[in-house]
C-alpha cells in the first residue's frame, strides 16, 4: 500500500495505538518506492521515461510476439537515467531504456501458469542505440504521457506474510489501521519497487513458483512436492514496475485490475531482465 506523506508520518503513532508494542513490526517493514506520476500528453517516440507511444528497440531487433506469434504491445518504458532504485534495492543498469510488454488485446495470461511466459517482456535497450519502432497490425497502441517520478513510502499490505504474526492477536486492530491509512488514497498506483497494491493474493511465492514450472491457478499448485524447497527463494523477488488501469492511457486491465512486473534481487543485479515475471490481479 503506498502511504500519503500524512499517513506516513503518523504509521509509527498509529501501529503503537493499534497494535501496541508490536506495531514495530509492521513499522520496519516499510519499504521505500518511486511512484511514475502520469502527467501530460507527449511526444510518442520521446526518449524519457514514459506510459505508452511507440517503443523505442535496438536497430533490427525483432518485435515480441507470443509462442503463437501474436504481437505483444507495448506498455511504456522506463529511462534509467530518469529513475533512482530507493536503498535496499540493487541499481538499475546505467544508460539504458526499459522497454515493457505484454498481450494486452485478449489478456489471457495472468501469469499463474508457466506457459503465460512469453506474453510479456522486458527488453533493455541501450539508449544511444534505441530507435522508434512501428507497432505490428494485432498489436495496441497506447497514447503516450510523460510520468514524473516521486518517491514514496509503502507498507506491507494486510495480507502480506509479514503480517501473519498479527492474525491470531490482532487481526481486527490491523485491519482498523489499514482502513485509516487508506482513507486518504488516491489517484492511480503506477509504480516502481517497494510493496504492491494487492488486489488479490500476495505475489512473491506465486512468481517463485510459475517460474519454476509449478502452475498456482489453485490449491495443486502449492501441493507440488517441490514447493517446501522453493520457497525460501520468495522474498528474492522484487516489484520491479505496477501498472494500474488508468482510462487516460487507454489501460484496462481485466476489470479494473492492474499488473505487475517482478524481478528476482540477483537477476535485477545481473540486468537479466529476460527473467521477469508479470502477474495481472483484477477484482
């Protein structure tokens, strides 16, 4: 949940009232985030960062299509001269542009199956050698707007592990403080790093798994004899970009749902952005 800078300045007096000695828990789990703020209409081929317009690839690099060859679209891009990764997060690659993708015409994969992986990408394009690409006919284009980059706070959503300790104890009072750090929220959640706007379940262990091979669309998933190992590998991985609907752009995402990006820590810090996993959630 991204805090307003009013709810972050009263989260520690808060967790004291709430949850008593306990609320330092939740207090350092607090996790910095740099929020992509919409702003204007702008040049669709602008080298900044930006949500939509044409994407901007290497010369004679091939647009990505599906494992049925269905062009992916192209989401925004991320300069990372623009953006500063907050502490505790391994830098972002100097000198390139972060181009996202996914299949956003039929959004058929919401990354709970190990065969949605080739509809989404992240491709790193160096800048200095990045070109404005036409989108191929089956592919959407979106208008394009600059975004301003912001850092915030974020705190570990109500169903996050982390709050496990407090559902025998203190579930109500948690979920009453909840309900007063998100009254002042608004306006849409397009971001980098730090925790995510769970619409549904919590992410990290889900994307451990698919990627791995383990299908999580259900309870079997997590029956998978290899689970017990894989799981400590969970906390790895971090939210490299969120994506909320938003009418402006031309976003839809199932209904009204937003989607995710994720990177495991060592694989951000190799730039292996080959190995990302995206998860959409929607109500």
């Amino acid at each position: 949940m991204q805090l307003s800078a009013s709810a972050a300045s009263r989260l520690p007096s808060l967790a004291r009232q709430y949850l008593g000695d306990a609320g330092s828990t939740l207090v350092s789990a607090l996790s910095p985030s740099v929020r992509l703020r919409r702003a204007h209409a702008c040049d669709p081929a602008s080298p900044a960062s930006r949500l939509g317009g044409m994407a901007l690839l290497a010369d004679g690099q091939r647009w990505p299509v599906t494992g049925d060859g269905t062009p992916l679209s192209f989401i925004g891009q991320v300069s990372t001269a623009d953006i500063s990764a907050p502490d505790g997060s391994p830098p972002l690659p100097a000198g390139f542009l972060l181009a996202f993708f996914y299949e956003a015409t039929g959004q058929e994969a919401w990354g709970n199956d190990p065969a949605d992986a080739p509809s989404w990408r992240v491709i790193a394009v160096p800048r200095g050698a990045a070109v404005p690409v036409t989108a191929p006919g089956g592919a959407e284009v979106f208008s394009a707007h600059q975004v301003v980059p912001e850092h915030v706070i974020t705190v570990p959503d109500q169903d996050e592990p982390v709050n496990d300790a407090f559902l025998d104890t203190a579930s109500d009072a948690l979920g009453q403080l909840y309900q007063e750090l998100g009254s002042g929220a608004r306006g849409h959640r397009h971001r980098m790093f730090g925790w995510p706007e769970l619409i549904q379940n919590p992410m990290q262990l889900e994307c451990q798994l698919a990627s791995h091979g383990i299908r999580t669309g259900g309870p079997a998933g997590y029956r998978d004899p290899r689970v017990p190992e894989l799981r400590g590998g969970a906390p790895d991985w971090l939210l490299l970009l969120q994506v909320d609907t938003d009418d402006d752009v031309g976003w839809m995402w199932g209904d009204s749902g937003t989607i995710y990006y994720w990177i495991r820590r060592q694989d951000l810090h190799a730039a292996r952005f080959d190995r990302v996993w995206m998860i959409l959630q929607c109500c």
